[in-house]
C-alpha cells in the first residue's frame, strides 16, 4: 500500500492481505512468534522438522507454523537453518509494525484497481476500516475469507480463486 501511494506509476493494481491503510497494534501473538523463531536459532536446527517441532511451543496451527517457516533458510555453506530477516532486527521492530505512513487520503491516492483480502475472524481490517481505504484506494473491491490473520496459510485456495479472479482482464 505505501509503495502504491509513494509511487503509483510502479504499479499496475495492488493486491493488500488483512491489511488497512491505518495505524494498527499489533496481536500480542507476533512477539511470540519472534520468541519461537529466536529458539529454533538458538537450537541450530538442521531440519525443518526440529523447527517445527519447536515452533509447536509457540503455535498450535500447522499452516501459521509452516508460512512462518518459510522464511526458514539454509545459508550456503552452512548446516543450519536461520531465518531470513534478522529476528533481533525484527523483534525490535515490532512496535512500529503496525504503523501506515500515510495520514491523509487527500494527500495521496492510488487510483488504480486495488484488492483487498480480508480475514473474517481477524481484526485487521475492521468494517469502519472501508470508509479508510475508499479515500486512499477510491477503486478497491474487497473480498472476504472466512480465516483469521494468515489467510494464505489458512486458506491457500479461497485465496487463491479471490486472486485469480481478480487478476483475470476485464471483458
């Protein structure tokens, strides 16, 4: 969303997942997914299996588990695993995640198709959110998916078809 008010002449239609143009705390979940993440670090994993295997401490769902996971990588001469961004970085970061850069819809517009995907049992965008995302996004469709926060994970082929349909050229 920021990249498309900064620089609308880089994009051609934006898709947002559970995601509003506003500030927004964040769940109490998110610090622990970092604690989770700096524990498979601190364990020197080799496997994806012995992260996950960790990760269940801090994370009952099998699909949140495994989309945090993706960020799991091996570096190149190395036997373990290490996440990709910075957790240190990341988990000091977590207070201002929440935070939109943009304050005022008449100061920035992106005028292009937008998508929104929303998670029905999350909080991240909220009804009174729409009247937001209208003024800075004046041509967003929304599209709802009964999930909570981690819709792709949660819901891979509702998200999928909501995608692709909207993708799909105007007849």
């Amino acid at each position: 969303m920021t990249l498309a008010l900064h620089s609308p002449q880089l994009m051609n239609d934006i898709i947002s997942v559970d995601n509003a143009p506003w500030d927004v705390a964040l769940l109490s979940d998110f610090g622990k997914y970092i604690r989770g993440m700096k524990k498979i670090e601190e364990a020197g994993v080799t496997k994806q299996a012995e992260a996950d295997a960790i990760l269940k401490d801090f994370e009952e769902s099998l699909p949140i588990r495994q989309f945090l996971l993706t960020n799991l990588i091996r570096p190149k001469g190395e036997d373990k695993q290490k996440f990709r961004v910075p957790l240190g970085t990341l988990g000091t970061s977590l207070n201002h995640l929440g935070d939109f850069p943009f304050k005022n819809p008449d100061a920035a517009r992106f005028e292009k198709r937008a998508l929104f995907v929303r998670g029905t049992q999350s909080k991240y965008i909220p009804d009174e959110a729409l009247p937001v995302i209208g003024k800075f996004f004046p041509r967003f469709e929304l599209a709802d998916i009964d999930s909570g926060h981690w819709i792709i994970a949660e819901k891979p082929e509702d998200f999928r078809r909501v995608v692709v349909e909207f993708l799909q050229p105007a007849e």
